[in-house]
C-alpha cells in the first residue's frame, strides 16, 4: 500500500501502528535513501553523486532502492510505501516495475487535512536544544512551564522548518505534486480516503479496518 497525506498529516504515526497491526514493512523513501549512502551500497553511492550535485535522485535509482528493499523477508508479505511516488509518471514507472516482479499494490490510503490545520498543528511545535526528541505542542502537548523541557529542563524553541511561511512554502509544493497523483489513484480505483482532523485513534481505526479488508480482498 501506499500512504498519501500533506506534512503533519500524522503519516509517521499512522504508519507505525499499521506496521505493527499487520507486519508490514514501513518503507520511507526518505529514510531509506539516507541509508544507502550511508551504507555504501552500489545505489547508494549512485544516488550520493546526483545528491553532490545537487540534482534530483533519477526515479529509476529510487525505484530500484524500493524494489530491492521489498525483497527483504519483513516485506514479503506486505509493505507501506511512504514518500513515493510524487507524481504520475513516478506512479506509472513503480506499476510497471511492481508487475514485472508478480507485486501490485492493493490500495493508497490519503489521510486529508486542511492546510490551515496543518499550519496550526506544526507551527504549534516546540523542540528541546538539548535533545530533539523531546517535541511538545504549544496547545496540545504543552509543557508544564512555557519553553521549558519538562524532562532536561533544556529550552525549547521552535525549528524553522515548523514556522507559517516555511509550512505554507511545503503545502503549495505538496499540492502542486500530489494533486495529480490522488486523480491518478482515484481513476484506478485504489484511493481511499480519510478524515485526518479525528483523533489519532479514530484515524488509526479507518485505516486498520480498512487494511484489513484489502489484505482479505487479496487472498480470495
């Protein structure tokens, strides 16, 4: 399957109680890229130099990264491609490469936020200097005492990356690539869509159900 959704979806968390509800394999193109460079592998150090350059990875080297990943015994029996692909000729070059290895895609799962909520949601964010993964919400996980880390006592701040116009900058590239791909996967009869402004458990309960039902799909 694939997930759709603009930044601040909840695509990461989503995904990660996908991954332990069915086993899949949680494959981010962005993590996974990161990786092979770092490892030195024969992709890697082929996407390393269009990275030196500062020129976009080629689909096909991506594409081949995704193929030989899902290869890997944890995602036999499934996988959850996330960050690929951004657009339809990205879309129709994994089809073709999917088929020639006897996989498809069983379904693309949207998770749907307005922009405005998204901006609410990540400029509301505040991170610990200390330790990065200390990350609160200025409305929905506020610390105890304002910009103050509850468990370093470190300050907080906010990332630029979390700040309105560098937010709105991500939305509009999001739309302007995504808005063809979920036409795309509507046509095919794949899309599925999800209220993402519910609570983290409700969306998790769609999706799952959801999940389920395509995996049973599959097998009959």
């Amino acid at each position: 399957m694939i997930l759709l959704g603009p930044p601040g979806a909840g695509k990461g968390t989503q995904a990660e109680r996908l991954q332990a509800d069915f086993k899949l394999a949680h494959i981010s193109t962005g993590d996974m890229l990161r990786k092979q460079v770092a490892d030195g592998t024969e992709l890697g150090r082929e996407a390393k130099g269009y990275m030196d350059k500062g020129e976009l990875v080629p689909d096909e080297v991506i594409i081949g990264m995704i193929l030989q990943r899902i290869e890997e015994p944890d995602a036999r029996e499934g996988f959850l491609l996330d960050g690929f692909p951004r657009n339809e000729s990205q879309a129709d070059a994994l089809d073709a490469a999917l088929r020639e290895r006897g996989r498809r895609l069983s379904g693309v799962l949207m998770i749907e936020v307005p922009d405005d909520e998204v901006v609410r949601r990540l400029t509301g964010r505040r991170v610990c200097v200390k330790n990065p993964s200390h990350i609160y919400h200025v409305e929905l996980d506020p610390p105890k005492h304002e910009d103050v880390c509850d468990q370093d006592g470190s300050r907080l701040i906010q990332r630029d990356d979390d700040k309105e116009e560098t937010i709105r900058r991500r939305l509009e590239v999001y739309h302007g690539q995504t808005a063809p791909l979920i036409d795309y996967y509507d046509r095919t009869g794949l899309l599925r869509r999800f209220d993402g402004t519910r609570s983290p458990d409700e969306v998790h309960g769609h999706l799952r159900a959801t999940a389920a039902t395509l995996r049973l799909e599959d097998q009959l």
